[in-house]
C-alpha cells in the first residue's frame, strides 16, 4: 500500500468553455453547476423541481376493459396482438427537466495569472482562484442555498441573474428585478412558461463588503469591494412568488461564509466520508488534473478518483428525489430524454451503491420519489390492469406517477416487474440497518395484491402466466414488444410476493408464497443461455444494451453461483452472448455488475475497461450516455462506484462474500467502511501476498463465508465485536 492519502476532488488548470466541463455542487434540493472565467464567471443554477410544461396528458390509459381479450390473444399465439394495446394517443415525453438561468459575474477584462479550479469532495466546495480574486460556492445542506463568495482587493464586478442558457423557450416571460439593500442588493428573475401559469423564479442576496454597489440593470456594478456573498434559491410556483418575502429569508439566514460553511460541511462531510477506497495508485498520477488522469483510462489514480467523485456526485443530487439521468444539473433547455427518472434501468443503476457505500441519504430521497407517487401507481394498476395494488410507470419527471410514456416500440405501460424493481433498494436499506420501514412493509403489500389479481391465467401445466409482459427495452427476435413470460417478470413477481410475505407473516404470506411457488422457472435456450423469455418458440435478441432478463442475478439473489450454479452458468452464458447494441454507459456497466455477481473479474474489467477507454467522463467527471462524451448524463458517473466495490464485496442477509471479482490490473488496495445486509461494516486490505477483512458487526448472526472455490465456512458474528479474517479464510 501507499502512504499517501487518495485524493478527494479533483481540479483543472484552466477555466471551463463548456458547460459540461464545469465542477458540480449540491444538496438534492438546489444544484450548482460553476463554469466560465474570472472575468465572466458563471453559475448555472437548478433544482428538483425544475420541469417545464409540455401539454402531455398525464391519466393512465383505461385499458382494463380490453384486458382478457389481449390475454387471449397472445395466449393463442397472436404475436403482435399487444401492438394496438394502447389507447391511441400519441408518444408522449414526461415534462424535461431544465435549468433555471446562471448568475454571472463579470469583471474588466484583465489577465488573471495563477489561475486554478478545484471541487473538494468532503465539502463540496467549488472554487477558482487567479492572483488578487477567489471565489468559492457551494450548496447548503443546513440552509438550502447556493452560497458564493468572492474576494480579493478592489473587486469591480457586474453582476446579473441571465435566463439566456441553451434552448431556453423563445416564449418564456421573463421578469427581472433589482433592488438595492442595507447589504448590497437583492436580484430576482422570473421565467414563465410558454401559456402557463407556472413560472420558476430566482432570488439572488448580496452582501456588499466594502466599495459602492449601484443599480445596473437588469443587475447590479460593484465597485472596490473586498468581498461579495451571494445566496441564491429558485422556486417553482404558480401565480407571482413574492420576492420581498424570499429575499427577507435570505437576510435572515445571513452569516459568515464560513458559518454558512461549517453547517453544511457537518453533514456533507460526514455522509461523504463514510467509506473510502485507496488501489494503490502512483502518487504522481494522484496529483494530476481529471482531465490529464482521464487520459491514462488504466491508471489505478483515475479508478480511485471516479469512484470518489461518483459517490460525491450521488450524494449531491440525492435529497428531494434521487439523481435525474443528468443527477441535480443540466446547462440547457432540451435536454436529452427530458432528464427524466428513468425507471427501467437507469435510475436503480444509478443508486446501487447506496446501502452498500453507505449512503442512506440516496435510499432516503429514492424513498422520497416512490411513496409521493404511490397514489399513481395505484391507478395504473386500475386503469391499465383492473387490479387493486400498484404498477410503477417506466418514466417520471418526478410530478407524476402515471404511466403515460409508452408506444408500439416501448410499450412501457406493460412493465409490471417495476415496482419490485423500485422497492428492491429500500428492501436493501432495511437488511443493512436491521430494521422494517412501515412503508417498505405497507408497498410491498399491495405489489402483492397486485400480483395477486392480476396472475390468474395458466399455461397447459397448470403453471401461471405473466401476459402481457415485457422485457425493458427489448422484443424476442420472432415477435413484438408486448409478449409472455418475460424473465425479469417472473423474477420479480417471485421476489416481490416472497418480499412481502417476509414484511407480513400470517395469512397473507401463505398465500403469497403459494402464488410465487406456480410461477414457472426460467427457460434455458439451445444456446445453453437463460433465455430473456421463458415462453417457449421466443428467440432472443442478444445485441441490446439493456439486460433485464438477468435481474435475478442483479441485484436480486435468485441466482447465485452458489446455490443455482446451473442457472448461473447459462446467466453467464447469456451475458457472454449479449452484445452492447449502441455503446451506452449504463449498459457497460450493468454488464460488469452482473459479471461481478457471476465472480468473472476479467469480464468486469473488460466492461469498466469500455467506459474508461470510450472516452465517456467530462472533465468536470461527471459522465456522457455514449462514447467520446456525447450527451450529459449520470449513468457512468453514479453506478461505477457499485461496480467497484461488488467486485470486492458482496452480501446477502446471511452471506459474506470477498474479493469475488477482482480484475487482474488491481492487485492492491484497501476499501473502507462498506456495510452488508447482515448488519456488519467491512474494511477490506488486499494485496498479492494477503489480504485481511475486519468485520464490525452492529448485532449479532451467523452468516456463511464463502471461499475462493465456492465453497461456504459458517461464522458466527457478535456485536459490537470486531472480527478479523485472513485470506484462506475465504
């Protein structure tokens, strides 16, 4: 190992021209994004809520009706019969997510030698410095605001709140206001949406130490101060939001940077700092700018700093709701997918790392989005299904729950395996910390209840039948979207009634695993894979970038080499036969986290190894949806530190399973502070002569070790009692 510490941010020795290459802060709330010079630096702000009005109809298509007849149909063999399923409306997109507009700051054109920016991750502060001027923002976890301070002598500035970011609607109504106060001056700028009685509007505080501030509109001139603090929050509202009233919030909260700093760093630093990973890598390549490392795609150093800065990225945009397909950012109008939470893959691949790095604010916000929503899924399961429980939507701009984004090629409306799909961390989070969350318990229930409607055709053995299914976003090679049997269906279905039974002993959990026990197993194809649709006579079509039909392998438990090895030889099977369609991040790395729980370390590697080699992270390192950085997206950004630590640690309720996957090119490193779901912190040290874990059990079980030829050692944990094991143990 390295004496040296990892490092925990990164910097750049020249300023952002791109927004894409700008650093990143936030709380989950408000996000930051900071590019630009010293002489017109620029903060692009957002929030959550931030989603513009698109004239969708967001009602759940009434289908139930039809329900039986489609059944039917596709039973009878009918192939496409799911194809006119719909209720003719055209595709629509959820509401795009957008940014609300920057502040800028500008400054009499003038050299600035030294310059320098820098994001430190344990506090989330973003600063640039030149000779004679710094500044430094951050977003408050304590306060909800986006802070900045400026300093340096004689500061002349001219600063403004501008809607004019890429893509922004020729039709917004815009509004600026400025005014001057005792602390300097309050900004406002509202922006209402095209034929609407929405409106987002920002509200931007300075206080003025030092020199003059003088109106200039739609802004303000500063001229010979030392310092300016701004604090700045947006709100999307209807009707006028009152600005006199926010901007008196704003004074009222006004302290020292410093002040504002210490609050939020209590609780950013200690989330952050939870769980850490040191690969050994070169000091020297520590050292270097992101953009530099980014150009050595097998330098252990980039490993280490992705990794930290996906987990600083994650816990930034998870607050209010988890992170969007750009996490909390984005720098333009029309941004791609609509910057939607997309359910079907990308949103859980996103948050996997959160009860095993130890981020309950993830799980936390991730909760935030499902149990607002609920009220929806209930009338999806109504209206598309006429059942009683709940159906997730594929796709959600974060107001509305309802399945209304679905056409012939996605017939998203049929998924029905979402909503164990979505639960499947909070479960997660219970196993970790050892408790039940109520509501955990109380959704669980009605995905049972779901299940239990809405299962009740049978094959000629008697067995039941998931019609229609779906299989996110794929179609058998010899028949359309909407079909039978999907693998992810049944897998979920499985799961979710066994789940529930687990949450609510009794009768219902007798019945429950009565259901779960007529679903029919997986089907393995003559190419010895397990196939993506266990109905028989379905082909599979293996170049696709998503892999839905191995959720029992990921991150379910369903499969295991360990106690299914023939299953998990033909999953192993069929993920050698996928091909990776159109080179999508999330599909890499999907890929790697199954290959992980399969212990192949030389195919994980290979699919970290297309990330890292197409050119996919932004020298800000947050990430893009496809190679040589090509649409501003969290994908890459968010899941690769899952896929790091399941190739070093897996868990189950009962099971401890070490170094399982690790890739050749990592032969040392230490990984700190992981938690399992039997309740246990793990600091994991490997080297090639070694390797140690010690086990800090929080209550007492005994689980089962599993070793290097698969074969289980039981141990028996007692809380509060470190426990130490030495390669051959495992």
């Amino acid at each position: 190992m390295t004496d040296s510490t990892p490092v925990h941010g990164t910097w750049e020795p020249h300023p952002a021209a791109r927004w894409e290459d700008g650093f990143l802060s936030g709380n989950g709330h408000h996000g930051a994004l900071v590019f630009g010079d010293p002489n017109d630096e620029r903060i692009v702000v957002t929030h959550h809520t931030l989603v513009r009005p698109n004239g969708r109809d967001s009602r759940p298509p009434q289908l139930a009706a039809g329900l039986p007849a489609l059944q039917d149909r596709l039973l009878a063999g009918e192939a496409t019969a799911a194809e006119s399923f719909t209720d003719g409306r055209p595709h629509q997109w959820v509401q795009p997510f957008h940014p609300a507009f920057q502040v800028r700051l500008r400054r009499p054109s003038a050299d600035c030698p030294g310059y320098r920016r820098d994001v430190d991750f344990t506090t989330g502060v973003v600063r640039a410095t030149c000779t004679g001027w710094t500044s430094r923002v951050f977003v408050s976890r304590a306060d909800d605001v986006i802070v900045q301070q400026v300093t340096g002598p004689g500061l002349t500035l001219d600063i403004d709140l501008d809607h004019r970011l890429p893509g922004a609607p020729a039709g917004l109504g815009v509004g600026h206001g400025a005014v001057l106060t005792a602390e300097g001056a309050l900004l406002s700028l509202r922006a209402r949406y095209p034929g609407s009685d929405l409106a987002c509007t920002g509200v931007t505080l300075l206080a003025v130490t030092g020199g003059t501030t003088t109106l200039a509109p739609p802004g303000v001139h500063v001229e010979g101060a030392r310092s300016v603090l701004l604090l700045t929050r947006v709100h999307r509202h209807t009707g006028e939001l009152d600005v006199v009233r926010e901007g008196r919030a704003l004074r009222d909260l006004l302290t020292e940077y410093d002040e504002f700093l210490d609050r939020h760093a209590a609780l950013h630093r200690t989330a952050y700092e939870r769980v850490t990973m040191d690969l050994a890598a070169d000091p020297a390549e520590r050292a270097l700018p992101g953009s530099e490392l980014l150009k050595r795609p097998r330098s252990a150093a980039l490993l280490e700093r992705l990794f930290a800065a996906g987990r600083y990225h994650l816990l930034s945009a998870s607050g209010l709701f988890p992170p969007r397909l750009t996490g909390l950012w984005t720098g333009d109008w029309n941004t791609a997918w609509s910057g939607a939470f997309t359910n079907d893959a990308n949103l859980n691949l996103q948050t996997a790392s959160a009860a095993a790095a130890a981020l309950p604010e993830v799980t936390g916000a991730h909760a935030n989005l499902i149990h607002r929503q609920l009220p929806d899924w209930r009338d999806n399961a109504r209206a598309i299904f006429g059942t009683r429980g709940v159906v997730a939507p594929g796709h959600t701009d974060g107001e509305s729950g309802h399945s209304y984004h679905f056409n012939r090629e996605y017939p998203l409306h049929l998924w029905t395996a979402g909503a164990d799909w979505l639960l499947k961390p909070l479960v997660d989070h219970d196993e970790t910390h050892g408790t039940r969350d109520p509501r955990t318990a109380a959704a669980l229930a009605e995905v049972a209840l779901f299940y239990e409607d809405f299962l009740t055709r049978t094959d000629e053995d008697g067995r039941l039948v998931v019609v229609p299914s779906y299989s996110p976003e794929n179609r058998p090679a010899n028949a359309s979207w909407g079909t039978l049997n999907a693998a992810m269906d049944l897998s979920a279905a499985r799961h979710a009634l066994r789940t529930a039974a687990a949450y609510h002993p009794g009768p219902d959990a007798d019945r429950w695993h009565a259901l779960a026990d007529r679903l029919p197993p997986h089907r393995i194809n003559n190419d010895g894979a397990l196939a993506e649709w266990a109905w028989p006579g379905l082909d599979d079509s293996y170049d696709h970038r998503h892999l839905s039909h191995l959720y029992g392998v990921w991150p379910l438990d369903e499969i295991t080499p360990y106690d299914t090895p023939q299953l998990a030889a033909a999953a192993h099977r069929a993920l050698e036969l996928r091909g990776a369609e159109n080179d999508s991040a999330h599909g890499h790395l999907h890929h790697a986290l199954i290959a992980a729980r399969l212990r192949d370390g030389d195919r994980v590697a290979h699919a970290l190894g297309q990330v890292l080699d197409g050119d996919f992270f932004h020298a800000s390192l947050m990430s893009a949806h496809y190679p040589n950085r090509h649409v501003y997206n969290a994908d890459a950004a968010h899941t690769l530190p899952a896929v790091l630590i399941e190739m070093l640690v897996q868990s189950t309720p009962h099971r401890l399973v070490l170094l399982p996957a690790l890739p050749p090119a990592l032969p040392a490193g230490r990984l700190t502070g992981v938690r399992t779901r039997f309740g246990a912190e793990v600091d994991l040290t490997w080297a090639p002569d070694g390797a140690t874990a010690v086990l800090k059990p929080t209550r007492t079980i005994r689980i089962e070790i599993m070793t290097s030829s698969g074969d289980a050692e039981p141990l028996d944990l007692v809380a509060g009692e470190d426990h130490v094991l030495s390669k051959g143990a495992w």
